[in-house]
C-alpha cells in the first residue's frame, strides 16, 4: 500500500499501519503465526480457510512450507489486488486463492475446509459479530476440523 492516500477518518488501523511499511499485522508477530502453524500439524492437500488475508504473506506462507490449499477471504479490494500479485509472483496460483469478500458472509464460499485460520480477527469485534464470525466458521469446517486463531488481549495494570 505505498503511495496511497488514506482518509483517516474511515482508514482502518490494518490499512494505516500497512501505509506506514508494516508488513505484518498480527499480535505475537511472525513468532505466533509460525508456532500455530507448527501445532496445526497440517497434511499436503489440506484445504485452509484464512479470513482476513490482507497481502497474503501467511496464505502464501501456508503453502509452501506445508503443501496445502488456501483461500483466504478478505473485504479490501487494494488488499487482494496485492495479495493476488504475490501469489502470482510465488509461483502459487494452483495452490492459493484470495477472494474478495465478507468474513460475515462465508456461505458464500464452496466447500469445507480442514482449518479455518483467523489471526486477530475475533478481537476486533463485537460480542454479536464474534458470535456470527464463530458460527460461519463451523458451517465452513469439515467433521473434526481445527479452528486456528491467535488474539490480542489488553488489560490494565493497577498500580499502588
């Protein structure tokens, strides 16, 4: 997203920090994602849903380290533009898909998955709009398949 103009009034943080060079937006980093990709104990051929794939770096992380199928969905056209231009650029098309759409409306997207990967994405939301997310997210699981999130909490701390 270099060299884009942002609107901070309706910007979203996602899109204010990727405008500002931060390439990974997860809570934990890199660190977290690659731990939960490791405990997922994922099998070639898999099929993952990821929600919120911005520029795909995990989609296109998932695939070559571990030879499954993503599709990831994600809601910014910029996002997927770039995300589709670096699947192409990995040689990865066959492989992962990003589709341009809603996290709240999954039906919309063919077949079951063995995991549905969603990295910060609950914590942003609504008690009303995580239920909804968490409800689409088993309609898209197959029978015993993983639901893999990572999440930010944020407390306070009193001091005396």
């Amino acid at each position: 997203m270099t060299n884009t103009i942002l609107n901070f009034q309706t910007a979203s943080g996602h899109e204010v920090l990727a405008a500002a060079g931060k390439k990974y937006l997860r809570p934990g980093g890199r660190i977290a994602t690659d731990k939960l990709f490791e405990w997922a104990n994922f099998q070639p051929g898999e099929r993952v849903l990821e929600l919120g794939s911005s520029f795909g770096y995990s989609a296109i992380a998932l695939a070559k380290s571990y030879d499954v199928k993503v599709v990831g969905v994600e809601k910014n056209p910029d996002s997927v533009a770039c995300a589709r231009a670096n699947i192409c650029a990995a040689g990865l098309e066959n492989q992962v898909e990003i589709i341009e759409g809603n996290i709240f409306n999954l039906e919309t997207i063919p077949g079951k998955f063995d995991y549905v990967l969603a990295e910060a994405i609950l914590t942003m939301q609504s008690p009303l709009g995580k239920a909804k997310i968490l409800a689409e997210i088993y309609n898209r699981l197959k029978p015993g398949g993983k639901f893999l999130s990572h999440e930010l909490l944020a407390s306070t701390i009193r001091r005396k």
